[in-house]
C-alpha cells in the first residue's frame, strides 16, 4: 500500500518479450460507450476545458480547482466512492494497480465511464527503485495494456509506489512515454484508519491546484469523503481530474510532477 504514495539515458528494456507474455493471459475487454449522464453533462466544462480557446483562460485559472487522487484500486469500497463523488458532481484521478483491474474490470469501466482520469500505479506495487530495468518496464507495460484492454484507452499518467523514483526509473518512464505523478498532500489514510482524521488532514492540505493523496482501499477514506467534499465545497473547491488541473501544461515524459522540493 502506498504510504508517501529527471531524465537520464535512455534504457531499452530486456524484458519486453516477457512483458508480452504476462499480457498474454489477459483476454480483450469489451469497450463499452458511455452514456452522457445528468452529472457528466454538468462536469462537461471540465472534458471540454481542452478546448479553453472560445472561452479564453483555462478552467483551473477560472475556479478554485484541486485533484482528489485515489490509488491502489479499483476495490470493493470504490463503489461508495464512486457514488459520493457523483453526488458532488465531483472528478478524481485514480491510479490503479493492473492486477486489481484484471479482476474488476466492469469496475474499471465504471470509473473511466463517470469520467475519472485513470492512471497506471504497477501491477504489484512494488518500489521500483529496488527492481531491475526489465521488472520495471513489466510491471508499468503490463498495467498500461490492461487498462487499454479494458476501457480502449492508454493511461497518460503513472504513480510510483511508495513514490519511489529515481534518475533510472524516471529514464525508464522517459522510454514509456509516462510522466510520474505525486503530490502536493498526502493524507496518510492508510496509516490513520480514521475517519475524522482523514478528513481533518484532508481540508488542512487543500489548496488551490493541490494534488491530494488518498486510498480508495481504506474504508475510512471513503467514509470521510462526504464532509470533505461538502466542506470543502463551502470554500468554492472545484474537483477536477489531473487532466484538467494541468491544462495549458505539457508534462515531458518521465517528468515529476508536482517537481519535489530541494
């Protein structure tokens, strides 16, 4: 489970030839269109903030905006979530683990469905920093083909574990095409199994275009999502996806971001 969740020279991984053949077992998922929904229709400003030009700034640079990011999912707690955020007309980011998805992919579907970004976090979660170049590129290779299998769509985004990276694994990601997503805030759920204080910690690290870390996997973080949106929808917070948070921005491949203090 994550706790706290620079280019170098390019690396051809070695292990591509295995990479295909763990992907091997996964059988193509069935692409389903979403249907527009009434929430999805009034977060249609967000999808369509890509397109600012007509409108002139961006959507972030308009609202009060901030980026919920779950990770280590989908589980069987995402459901409530799912809900609760559709209640709040809310986005979020989840970066999942590519094991769970090829367990739950009509969960996966839901999330991408709704309107959530979707992000690769591995597909056993281990720190990458401690693995070899060729378990590197498996462990992201493998997650990005099943999520494409499952929604039609590559992940644009990854989350090291732990937020374990280094200049050989920011190369690798380079090599991917995946720019590595932090976070300004992480609340430490897993550790505090407690709802008022997930909840606590959350509303003291919002901020305007903050990036907040948080597990879909604790029950008590789904528990505390109701009054932290509420809350948090009395200072005028607008939740958005990664994608828009960072619209007008091109992350390079392999970037960190937020950039980590010196």
């Amino acid at each position: 489970m994550a706790g706290v969740c620079v280019a170098g020279v390019s690396v051809v991984p070695a292990a591509a030839g295995s990479a295909t053949a763990a992907t091997a077992r996964t059988a193509p998922a069935t692409v389903k269109a979403a249907a527009l929904t009434e929430v999805e229709k009034a977060g249609a400003e967000q999808s369509g903030a890509k397109k600012a030009g007509a409108k002139g700034k961006p959507y972030c640079a308009r609202y009060k905006c901030i980026a919920l990011t779950f990770d280590d999912g989908p589980w069987p707690y995402t459901p409530a979530l799912l809900d609760t955020l559709k209640k709040h007309k809310a986005k979020a980011t989840f970066f999942l683990l590519g094991r769970k998805v090829e367990h739950r992919p009509e969960l996966t579907r839901r999330i991408h469905e709704e309107g959530h970004d979707i992000g690769n976090h591995t597909w056993t979660h281990p720190s990458l920093t401690t693995l070899t170049d060729g378990e590197v590129f498996e462990e992201i290779s493998t997650t990005s083909e099943i999520i494409y299998r499952t929604i039609g769509e590559r992940p644009e985004y990854m989350r090291p574990p732990n937020g374990a990276t280094n200049s050989r694994v920011s190369a690798l990601m380079a090599d991917l095409g995946l720019p590595q997503i932090l976070w300004t805030g992480s609340t430490l759920d897993w550790q505090a199994r407690d709802t008022k204080v997930i909840a606590k910690r959350t509303l003291k690290l919002a901020k305007r275009n903050g990036v907040i870390l948080l597990h879909d996997i604790v029950p008590e973080t789904v528990k505390a999502m109701p009054g932290v949106l509420t809350a948090l929808e009395k200072e005028h917070y607008k939740f958005v996806t990664l994608t828009t948070l960072l619209q007008g921005r091109t992350l390079r491949p392999g970037q960190i971001y937020p950039p980590r203090g010196k």
